[in-house]
C-alpha cells in the first residue's frame, strides 16, 4: 500500500497516481484539487480499483452539484471513511458511479453517520433488514395487510404500477450501492473489510425485503378494494435461501398457497414481473415439474409431488429452502414437511447416477474455450465446493441433524464439528469459496451484470481493475496482477486438490489412523459416504481400502497418499467397486516393484488413465497383471501418449523374433503369447482412453493375430524338422479369411484361415499334405492351449466343403476345386482371402489363382446373385441366437455388421471386374472403392460406412467391459451405459447411445434393403 503524504511532498503527476495524463491534469484543475493541500485526496484517488473512472465520476459530480460542489469536496477532505466508500465505489463500478450520479442527493448515503467511527478498528453497522423493508414499504405507501389471511410480513401498497416499480429501483440500487461503497472502502482508505458471508446474507435480506415490497404491490394490484384472499408463503432457493446472494443474481423461488387458486397465481406472477422489473430477475423454476408445472401449489400438493415424482435434484435445491416473505408460517410449514424427504433422498435406488448426471451437466454448460475463465462451473470453480458440500450434507445428515444448515460456509463448518471433514481441509476450503466468491462479487459489481466469467489474459486493462477491486497488493516480486493471476491459480487448484481429499481422506482414516490429529469416520458414516460415491458394496470396499493402506509399510503409507485421488477418479468409471479390485490386485502383483507406486504418485495422466481403465474394463486388468510394464505407456512421451508409440509393424516382427529364439515349440507359443498381451494391454487401453479409431485398432489386432499365426507356424515347422531329421517336405501358407483377411479384427474375433500347401520337389503330394495336416493341428493345439489370455482360436470352417472338407489342399487342388465346384457363398468368402502367414510365394500364387474365382469376367452371374440374396434372406430369419435383439445385435441385427459386409460384397462380387480398386479386402477401403466409381450414392456409402464403424465400436466394447465376446447389446442399464462410456459416447449416456445406434443401424438398414433389392 502506498504511505500516505508528508508536508513535504510535492504534488504526484497523473502517471504517478495511475491516471491518464493527457487527460487527468485538465479534470484536477477542474476540482480544484492541484495543491498540496490535495494530496491526500490525489493519493486516495490513485488507490481506486479504476483511478480514471473514478476521476470521470468526480468530474460528473462537480457538473451535477455545481454549487453544492464545495460541501461535497470538504467531506471528501475530513472524512476519510466517505472518501474510501466513494472512491472505491466510483473506482470499481460503471454502473453504480451512474447511479450516484442520477440524483444530486444520492451521495449522501455514503457519509460516515453520527456516532460511527473510521479505521480498521470501528465496527461498520450496515442497516437491519427490518431497516430494509421499512425503506422499500415507504416508498410505495404500504401498511399491513388487514382481514382474515393477514400475517406479518404481508403488507399492501398504496402507489402500484409504474410509479411503484420506479420507486422501488431506485431505493433498492441506493441499497446496493450503499452495501457496495462499504465493501469497496479498504480498497482505498485504511477500512474495515467486510467479510463474504456478511456481503451474502445482507444481499440475502434485501432480497427479502424487495419481494416483501413487491409481493406489498402486487396485492394491491390483484386484490384493490377486498382482502388477500389467500396464504401466500414465497420460498428462497438457492443462494438466496441459503443467505449468500450475489451482487447480481436471480433470486429463486417457489410459491405454496392455501388456497392455490386463480387468484393466488396472480398474485404470484405480479409479485415476480414487479420484482423482475424493479429489482432482479425472479424465477420460479425450481417449482415442482419446473416451468410446465403450476406456479402456485397448495402444501399437500408440493407434499405429493415430492413423495412421488422429484428427481434426486429437486431434493438437492430443497437444501436451500428458506421462507423470505409472505405468510412466514405456511412457509415453515412447507419446509417442515419437505425436510424430512430431502434427508432421505441419498438412500433412492437413482441417487448415485443421477448425482453424476447432474455435476456433468453443470460442466458441459461452459464452453471449452472459456473454461479456464469460468469460476462458477468450470473445475476447481465454486460450484465444485458447492456440490461436494450438499453431496456430503446429503450424505450424512440423514443421522445427523446438525449437517441441516442452509449456507455453503456454515454447512463446511458443521462437517468439520462432526468429524466428516478434516480443520485443515475445511479452513482452506472455506478460504478459497470465499475468494473466489470476492471476485464473483467483483466482476459483477462492475456492470451491475450477472456474470461469473475472468477477463481474456490479454486484457490487461480488465485484470488490473479485478486485482485492484479485488484487494490484491504488490507482494515485492509481482504487481497486483500478478498477485491476483497467481491467487486465481492457487485457489483453483487448492479446490480441485481438497474435493478429492474431502470425500476419500476421511474414509480411508476410518480404516487406518496415520496421526491424532486425522478426522475418523464411523464404520456406518464410511459406509454411507462409499454409497453415495458410487461403490455398490461400500463394505467390500472398505476391505479394499483397509488392505491397500493397512500394513503400515512404506508402500501403505504412499498409497494412503494416493487413494483419495484414485478413488475420485474410479468413482467416474462405470464400475467403481471392479476398479477398486483390480487396482488391489496390481498393487498386490505388482509386489515390491517401487517404479509402480512412484509413477502412480509421480505422474497424474499416468494415474488417471489408469483408474479410467481398471474401473471400465473387464477385458484389461488380468493383461496388466500379466504385463505391468505397459502402465509405464499410460505417461505421456514428447509427441503424445506413450501408447501411441508403438506401431502394430514393431510389435508384429518383435513377436516373430521372439519365439524364434526357441525350438521348443510350446516355449516359442509363450514367448510370442507374452507380446501379444502386451499389445493387446497396450491396445485396448488406449482405445478405452479414446486415443485410437476403430480402423486403427482392428488393424492392430489383425497385425498381432498375423503375427502370432506366423510364430505358431515358425514354431511347429521348426519342431518338425528337428523331429524328422530333415527338411519339411512342403511349404506352407495361412490365408487369413473374415476379418483376419480384412485386416478388421475385434478383441472377440476368432481367426478364420485357410492353410494351402505345396510339396517341394520330389516329394510325393500325400506325403506333403499329410505333413502339412499333423502342422496345421499343432499350430491349433499350440494356440488354443487353455490360458487366462484372451483365446486364440484358429477356426478353419471357410475352407471348401466347409467342416466336412479337408483342413490342408495343395494349391492345384484348391484351384480345381473352386473351378468346378465352389458354390456362391464359397466365392463370396474368397473376397476376403489374404496372405497371412507362412511361405509368401505360395500365399500371393493362391491369391492369384482366387482372383479369378472372386473377380470373374463380367461378374458373378445371375444365378449367383440370386442365391447369395436367398443365403443373406435366411440369415436374417434363422441365424439370430434365440433370445437376441434383431435391433441391437451388432454382428447379425438390423443395420449390422453383416447387412453392410454382405452388401459390399455383393457389389464387389458384381462389378469388381471393371473397378480394381475394389479388389480389396477391407471393408472400409471398398466402400471408398465403391463411392468413387459411384456404384452406391455417396450418402449411402456414409451412412454404411457410420453403422459399420458404430456397430463394430459397440461390439468391442462390449469385450471390453465385460471381458468376453458378445454381438448383443444389453437392455438399459449400468452394463449398457459402461458400454456407452467405453464406446466414446458423451457422458456415457445409456439412453442416448441406444437411441443413436438405433437410428444409425435403421438408415443403414434402408440402404442395404434398396441394395438386395436391386438389379
């Protein structure tokens, strides 16, 4: 703070009083205030949050009072308790320095009165709210309301209409202005400061008092010459309820009538259109069935709705009822009997998902961009204090009547006294609400607008004035922006750091005490607070806990200092109790491994990913058991997320390299097995972190299945050789076939194959294939070997004469088979034949040979046609497995994976000998084939092209999360919505993921019937 003059100073210039100099000499001149006798005034006035507007502000009053100038500059000179409430004022607000401005007298309001003292020391004696009213009744002529539904704080106006409202703004913006100048006043003289919750609840009774003034007015309105014929109660919700009102703020309310009739609704709506005209907007939305529902309800009618239909939010807002005005006895009715019901609310079957629902709600409000900016909604903003103080009150206050306070502070303050929250933790909490409530409070006053949002960084001129309204000093080494910057920051992320530690700290100090000084909770209050965080065995859950911190090691000790984030972020997966489990279970495995626990506490992505991973998947935590080391890949590397820096082709020649180190087949099998659920870790979890496409990961999955039929080969042929003492007597090919052959696996598919052979020469052809059939049943034994992997399993059921044919031909017989014999849908299959494995030579002369099968000149005939449509009719009306969904049934339902694969192949089989490019064996790939040739509009290809990419995301995350293969979509609920959260769907919202597969697969489903039904 700046020392205040001595008699020898000399008169500062504008620059040093923060003014704009070529403007601010003239304005002084003007005011008379160039000597040193104004040198106290010059220095008050550089202290203003906005030196300049204040000066403006001065010069418009020396305009405005014109003789009346002099009184005004004198009790500016010897009243230093004005002067800081004026030149804060006018400093800080536009819009209230046009208020004081408007009327000549208006000034007055801010004298120090009689018997009041200056300094920090005095005490500042703000007007009663018996005051407040009695100021607003006058200016409207009321007196209380006579006759049989009189009460007392009913009243009725004598002036009404315009007039009425305009009396009404003008005395309650003196109010506000006068509460404001106070507020502002340390800002510029030695004043005392006025504490937040004295700002909240005097802004609370004003409320109070101009809904009295309005509810006076519309009385008279409704009822001119007869009674009130009705009991009127008006409620505070929210922030006015709970007596911490903003500056700027709507004040929301509900109406209970006895009775609630025709006449009681008008009285209602004239009480909010006088009270939105003349004050703040008032709003009755939180009124049962919201804005649809009646805006005037009898008690017993607000009793039924909220014992039959009200949602877990409606029971949250009821926290802050609080009777304002009208007839206060009904309106403590009201609260008496609703009470009951909001202390119950966190035992309803919906509390938990309805919780998260709402919070994540409240975050989409704010639009990325102004997140950073947002102190209300954004993380780490007063909302995130606000709603885990009621989730905690919610909580706990069923048993404990002394949590059913109505303010954010005090209910912080009742769960330290009750031993739910740590001093510490609730001290520093209450500190940062409080702040950044300051600066709330600020931002609004400037304007006299509702607004919860920072200046731009690059609006310096914005942020210096917040820092200097908001108090902040030079600290020696920043300027007051600087301080305001870094206590923005510091505050933000004290809030983010303290609403994990406020729900998990206190639990896991209920299974072990580290120090005295910890809150304990009771085993009951553990158990409650475990329920309401989405654990749906909360005493299990407590075991988890007790055994991951419980030994008094090291180790426990860190992970006490990790689990209450952890367990924060498992709360937001869809299973938090399988998540809690497995983190257990790698924690166990991971056993004296010290880099586990130390990236965990090192590295928050790495964290966080994590517990997203082991809390939505089934699939992945027995992978990562086995293969640790990829949790390593969860950091983040110089050009991204680590898992994104393997590619499949390094995976696919370290899994060949691997096995051939060994010529024990069985040792090679579990060398390429061990890289394999190393991909397959790697892999899912990334596609569970969003950071991989569908393409991306089928490719990878193709290339480790390639990879490992490859090994398996290698392996067995290598066995055999060594068995015989001599060189194989043939070679050997797998031809991937299905989604293998497409490069479009999922983590549920098997891999179809076909193995051609052809004898080296000299050996007779029955030999060659009968070794090659003793190889191909290795390879089979060798990988579907039992283990707790995902299965390996070769399927060999394409191959010519299906099951019943030979599992090994030699590429002559395959050749004279498929020329004589191969029916349509042998030929269709061929599509998607490709070389896989084993002796390339051999596998690229068999694509060959199948080209002319696949790619005939001029098409498949017609016979062909109609028989692959008559194969595709009886697979919609006979393959589906008895029980399943048509709609919802990824692989064989409407608009699935096969209505879109069979119709590519259709087209492909039709005219892929003129369109090379759909000699393809991807999917994808071939219906970009198929809309550049304009074969198919190019709105139907995108629409194929979405249910196949949509049904094959469901499909894997279906494996994903219950951890072995499905085609079926589960019918709504927590199975549904974890498959919807894995699948990348916004919020993981059950309803609107069905509704948009739903939709996707009937418009895909319309497009493959025009296409079937073609010509």
């Amino acid at each position: 703070m700046v020392r205040p003059p001595t008699s020898r100073s000399v008169v500062p210039g504008p620059g040093r009083l923060g003014l704009v100099e070529e403007t601010a000499p003239g304005d002084l001149r003007t005011l008379g205030w160039t000597g040193e006798e104004s040198l106290e005034l010059l220095w008050s006035l550089s202290r203003a949050p906005n030196a300049d507007l204040a000066l403006r502000t001065l010069v418009r009053m020396y305009e405005l009072l014109g003789a009346g100038w002099s009184e005004f500059d004198t009790a500016l000179r010897t009243d230093k308790g004005f002067r800081g409430r004026l030149l804060g004022l006018v400093g800080a607000s536009s819009a209230l320095a046009d208020h004081l401005v408007a009327d000549d007298s208006t000034w007055r309001l801010l004298l120090t009165k009689e018997g009041q003292t200056s300094g920090v020391s005095a005490k500042i004696e703000l007007p009663s709210k018996a005051t407040l009213v009695a100021e607003l009744l006058e200016v409207v002529g009321a007196e209380p309301e006579t006759g049989p539904n009189a009460s007392p704080d009913l009243y009725r106006a004598s002036i009404t209409g315009p007039p009425a409202v305009i009396a009404l703004r003008k005395k309650y913006r003196d109010q506000i202005m006068a509460l404001a100048a106070y507020d502002l006043a340390a800002t510029v003289e030695n004043e005392p400061v006025l504490p937040y919750t004295v700002v909240g609840s005097h802004l609370s009774d004003m409320a109070d008092a101009a809904l009295t003034a309005a509810l006076a007015v519309a009385v008279a309105t409704v009822c001119p010459d007869t009674p009130c014929p009705t009991r009127l109660a008006v409620v505070a919700m929210g922030k006015c309820g709970a007596r911490e009102l903003n500056y700027v703020s709507d004040v929301d309310v509900v109406f209970v009538a006895e009775p609630a009739d025709a006449q009681a609704s008008r009285i209602a709506g004239e009480m909010m259109r006088i009270g939105s005209s003349a004050f703040f907007e008032v709003d009755a939305a939180l009124r049962p069935e919201g804005k649809r529902g009646e805006l005037v309800r009898t008690l017993d009618s607000h009793v039924a709705y909220y014992k039959r239909w009200a949602k877990t939010w409606e029971f949250q807002a009821l926290l802050k009822a609080r009777p304002m005005t009208g007839d206060i006895a009904l309106g403590n009715d009201y609260v008496d009997s609703v009470n009951p019901m909001v202390w119950l609310a966190s035992q309803r079957e919906d509390f938990v998902p309805e919780v998260r629902a709402m919070r994540r709600r409240v975050e989409e409000m704010v639009p990325s961009e102004l997140r950073e900016r947002e102190i209300k909604l954004g993380r780490g903003s007063l909302r995130d204090v606000e709603f885990a103080v009621q989730l905690l009150q919610l909580v706990h206050g069923r048993t404990d009547e002394s949590l059913r306070v109505l303010g954010t502070t005090d209910a912080l303050t009742a769960l330290t006294e009750g031993g739910y929250v740590g001093r510490d933790d609730a001290a520093n909490l209450t500190a940062s609400y409080e702040f950044l409530r300051l600066i709330e409070h600020r931002l609004q006053m400037q304007r006299m607008r509702r607004t919860h949002t920072l200046p731009p960084q690059d609006d310096e001129e914005a942020l210096r004035w917040l820092a200097r309204s908001a108090h902040m000093r030079p600290d020696g080494n920043r300027d007051a922006l600087g301080v305001l910057n870094a206590e923005i920051k510091r505050n933000a992320q004290r809030i983010r750091r303290l609403h994990a530690k406020l729900f998990y700290r206190p639990l896991l100090d209920s299974v072990v005490k580290f120090d005295s000084e910890t809150v304990r909770l009771t085993p009951d209050a553990a158990t409650r607070q475990l329920a309401a965080l989405g654990y749906q065995t909360p005493q299990t859950a407590l075991g988890h806990l007790k055994a991951l911190v419980g030994s008094g090691t090291r180790r426990g000790q860190i992970q006490a200092v990790l689990l209450p984030t952890l367990l924060e972020w498992l709360a937001d997966t869809p299973d938090p109790d399988a998540g809690l489990l497995n983190y257990r279970r790698l924690s166990e495995s991971a056993g004296e491994q010290t880099w586990f626990l130390r990236v965990l506490r090192d590295e928050g992505a790495v964290a966080q990913r994590l517990m997203i991973v082991l809390g939505s998947s089934a699939y992945v935590p027995d992978l990562l058991i086995k293969a640790p080391e990829v949790i390593r890949l969860f950091a983040d590397g110089p050009t991204g997320p680590r898992l994104l820096d393997v590619e499949p082709e390094e995976t696919y020649r370290a899994i060949l390299s691997s096995s051939a180190r060994y010529e024990d087949p069985v040792r090679a099998i579990n060398a390429a097995r061990a890289l394999r659920r190393h991909e397959l870790a790697r892999v899912a979890s990334a596609d569970i972190l969003g950071m991989l496409d569908v393409p991306a990961v089928c490719r990878a999955l193709s290339s480790v299945w390639a990879a490992v039929i490859n090994a398996a080969l290698a392996a067995a042929i290598r066995a055999s050789e060594i068995e015989r003492g001599e060189p194989a007597p043939a070679t050997l090919a797998v031809i991937g076939m299905g989604r293998l052959g497409g490069g479009e696996l999922g983590y549920g598919s098997d891999a179809d194959v076909l193995f051609v052979c052809e004898p080296v020469e000299g050996i007779d052809e029955t030999v060659a294939v009968k070794w090659a059939n003793t190889i191909a049943d290795r390879i089979r034994k060798l990988l579907g070997a039992p283990s707790t992997d995902p299965p390996l399993e070769v399927d060999t059921g394409l191959r010519p004469e299906g099951r019943s044919g030979p599992v090994v031909r030699t590429l002559s017989s395959y050749a004279a088979y498929y020329s004589q014999w191969a029916q349509a849908w042998e030929v269709q299959a061929l599509l998607r034949a490709h070389q896989v494995a084993g002796d390339q030579d051999l596998g690229i002369r068999f694509l060959l040979m199948a080209d002319k099968v696949r790619y005939p000149e001029g098409g498949v005939s017609a016979d062909a046609v109609r028989e692959i449509r008559r194969i595709k009719a009886r697979i919609d009306s006979e393959r589906l497995p008895k029980g399943a969904d048509p709609a919802t049934h990824t692989k064989l339902g409407r608009g699935g994976l096969a209505d879109i694969e069979w119709t590519v192949q259709l087209i492909q089989l039709r005219y892929a000998h003129k369109v090379l490019s759909l000699h393809n064996t991807s999917t994808l790939q071939s219906l970009d084939a198929i809309g550049a040739a304009e074969l198919m509009s190019e709105t139907d290809v995108e629409l194929l092209r979405e249910a196949w990419i949509l049904a094959t995301k469901a499909r894997n995350a279906l494996v994903l999360v219950r951890g072995k293969p499905t085609d079926q979509l589960p019918a709504p609920g927590a199975v549904l919505s974890a498959v919807a959260q894995v699948a990348g769907w916004e919020d993981g919202d059950a309803g609107a993921f069905l509704d948009n597969y739903l939709r996707v697969t009937r418009r895909a489903k319309a497009v493959v019937e025009r296409t079937f039904g073609g010509n």
